[in-house]
C-alpha cells in the first residue's frame, strides 16, 4: 500500500514515512514563531487562491523581505558580527 503524510500532503510513503512524516511535521508546527502566526494567518485568509501551493506562493512572496512585531531576526554587520 502507498500512503501520504497527513499533514504535509507528501505522497507516495509507506505507513511507517507517514507517521514519521506527520510526527516531524507537528513538532516542527509546534516551534513556529508565535509572532508570525497571526500575520501568516491573516494574509492566508486574504488571498483568493483556492490551491495550497498558490496560497504559499502568494504568502511567501509577500512575506519574503518585511519583519513583523515580535519577530526574532538574526543582524550581520559588514564586517560579519552579530
């Protein structure tokens, strides 16, 4: 039998990859930014796509280059400190 990751969506597993799949994929959930979450979720829900995929891509490309309160974010200087 083929199974798929029920929560990626990533197809063609055996049973034993899915679960693993899905148990990587909610501990990975469970470390995400609180501070983006909301944002994240508001711009999904402003999008009129209707494919996950086009969702992504529409939120990736908006949220590319902007920061959002709270967020955490990594300097490097020219000279390469932190």
């Amino acid at each position: 039998l083929v199974w798929s990751c029920a929560v990626t969506g990533k197809p063609g597993l055996t049973y034993q990859e899915a679960l693993d799949s899905e148990r990587k994929a909610r501990h990975s959930l469970q470390n995400f930014p609180n501070a983006l979450l909301i944002p994240l979720l508001h711009l999904t829900a402003l999008t009129h796509r209707s494919r996950l995929h086009e969702i992504c891509d529409d939120v990736y490309a908006y949220v590319k280059e902007r920061f959002f309160p709270g967020e955490i974010v990594d300097i490097v200087s020219n000279s390469g400190a932190r």
